[in-house]
C-alpha cells in the first residue's frame, strides 16, 4: 500500500508536518471548537495529537453530529493510542470501551486532567481474537475503527456492526481496507469526509 510520504525526501516530510501543526493550533484558537481539545492542547502541547484525527474540524463535526443528544450509554474504539478520541467521545455517552496492543501511558495524563477517566474503560490486547472475544460480549450504540488499517479493517467491521453505527478512520488509498470497507458499504448508509477521488479521511456508517 502507497504511504502519503512515499517519494518525498526528509525535508518535504518534515515541511508537510509543520504545516499541519500550524493548521492544528490555528483550528484550536476558533472559539466554535470542542473545548475539551483546546484545553489537551494547552495543557499538553501540539505533539499529543500526533496521529489523532479528533482534531480535525470535519471530525469534531461529525462526532456532534452523530453522537450528542442521540441518548447513546456506550461507545467502543479499536486503536486508542494517547486517548484524545476516546475523551472527546465520553461527552456524549456514559462509558467507552477503547482497545490497543500497546499501553501508551500519556492517555492516562489525558483522562485524568480532563476528569473522564471514570467513563473510559482501557483494553490492552494481547492479540485479535482477544480484542474479538471482549467487544463480542458487550452491548454498546456506536463504534469507531482506527486500528491496523492493513490487516483488521474488515474483521473490525465485522464484530462491530451489530451496533449499526461505526466511525471508520484512514480510508485514504484505494488499496486499503478502509477504502475497501468505505466503497462496499451502501452509498445511502454512509457520510463520507472526501478530500479527493481516492482519499476519504473519515466515514461514518450508519444502517439504523
């Protein structure tokens, strides 16, 4: 699969990084944002959201859209990594259930400054079948799949469409399985963040 950085040296790496830094701070500073990321950017600096897709305006969005006022209890995340999608998700229902193989430990800081560490519950995985055999046992109104976008987009849907709503992340090359997933899915079910004919950062699924 194409990476976004293939063909480009050090420097245009490092230039296409600084600019979404500077469009991450300048997006922060808009009053109409989600407080919760203003007061993780002020607290913890620009590097915290390395890799998160929370702060993204479209993002941010959708989660209100989608989630506030639904009367949603409990929400499930695969790929947790420092915690700022699972906070900002925990306004809008009582509890989320958020897995990963690694136990970054800055998710913790996060939680506990913010005051919703009691209203997200962590999975440290050993491996998938463990991830499946938790998630099959819980209830739950909403999903959001942003795990390892090569090899476990599609079981991921599987074991959480029983939900009938799933936030699916990185659907941004055609060979992906989140491209894949986004293009099988049922035009009508799906809301689509598209930048381009094959790059789609965020879908939203919904069959209910």
């Amino acid at each position: 699969m194409k990476g976004q950085f293939d063909g480009l040296t050090k420097e245009q790496q490092l230039e296409i990084k600084m600019k979404r830094v500077v469009r991450l701070i300048n997006s922060l500073m808009d009053g109409n944002r989600d407080p919760i990321l203003r007061k993780i950017y002020d607290e913890f600096g620009p590097r915290i959201f390395r890799r998160c897709s929370a702060p993204a305006d479209f993002a941010e969005k959708l989660f209100r859209e989608k989630m506030r006022g639904k009367g949603f209890k409990t929400a499930v995340e695969i790929g947790c990594l420092n915690g700022i999608t699972a906070a900002v998700m925990s306004q809008y229902v009582d509890v989320v259930h958020t897995f990963d193989i690694i136990d970054w430990k800055d998710k913790y800081k996060i939680w506990k400054f913010l005051g919703v560490e009691k209203k997200i519950r962590f999975h440290l995985i050993k491996n998938e079948l463990e991830k499946y055999d938790i998630i099959n046992g819980l209830d739950f109104d909403i999903a959001y799949v942003d795990g390892n976008h090569v090899n476990c987009t599609w079981s991921d849907y599987l074991v959480t469409r029983k939900c009938g709503r799933i936030f699916l992340h990185e659907a941004t090359h055609e060979s992906s399985q989140p491209w894949e997933l986004a293009e099988a899915l049922p035009e009508k079910e799906i809301t689509k963040w598209q930048f381009g004919p094959k790059v789609c950062s965020l879908v939203y699924w919904d069959n209910k």
